[in-house]
C-alpha cells in the first residue's frame, strides 16, 4: 500500500517488502533402462508440453545427463517429483526427477 504524508511524499510499505515465493526447477535425470518413449509421454502429460517440446527435452536429458522441465512454486515443484516418481515406479522403470531452487 503506498501512503502520503502532508507534503505529498509517497512512501512504500508492504509492497517493498513483500519478496516472490522462490522457484523450483523440476529436473528429469539419464539413465540407461527407462524408454525414450516413456520419458516423452511424461513430460507431456505431467509438464504439459507439446510431443516435439517434450521430444527435444528428453534428448537434451539423454545427452547432458540431465535437463529441465519447468520452474514452479515449491508445492507445485514437490507434487510434480512426487507424481513422475510414483508413476515411473508404477510402470517399473528407474527414472529419476529432482527439484531445486531456480
Ligand atoms: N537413456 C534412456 C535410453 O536410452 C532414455 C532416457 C532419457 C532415460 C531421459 C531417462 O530422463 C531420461 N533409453
């Protein structure tokens, strides 16, 4: 909220302040088990990516060891980890996905 005094000075308050929630970058990590395939169609359905930007990210991760699939809030961040794993575990495959602050 901005205030004046009786000479008409505006002065900051909260607003300055008040910081934005850190971010999270969710990252899929390699390894040599988990089909490509698989690593798309999560990327698509969890990251909501299009086939060919879920495609360039899941080759960027093959090559680099690692890559990111989007920068989120810490809650939205953790529920996405948590979501991947379980759906990888499910389907029996390795795949890791980590957060970490942005
Ligand atoms: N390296 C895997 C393969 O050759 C593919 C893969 C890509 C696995 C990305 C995990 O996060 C990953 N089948």
């Amino acid at each position: 909220t901005k205030h004046e005094n009786d000479g008409g000075t505006v002065l900051e308050r909260q607003e300055a302040k008040l910081k934005p929630p850190p971010m999270y970058q969710v990252l899929l990590l390699n390894d040599d088990y988990t089909p490509m395939e698989f690593v798309v169609a999560v990327i698509q359905e969890y990251f909501n990516k299009d086939r060919e930007t879920a495609t360039q990210i899941m080759l960027k991760v093959h090559r680099d060891g690692k890559g990111m699939c989007g920068v989120y809030p810490k809650d939205i961040a953790s529920t996405k980890v948590e979501l991947v794993l379980t759906h990888a575990r499910k389907a029996g495959h390795p795949l890791q996905c980590v957060m970490e602050e942005a």
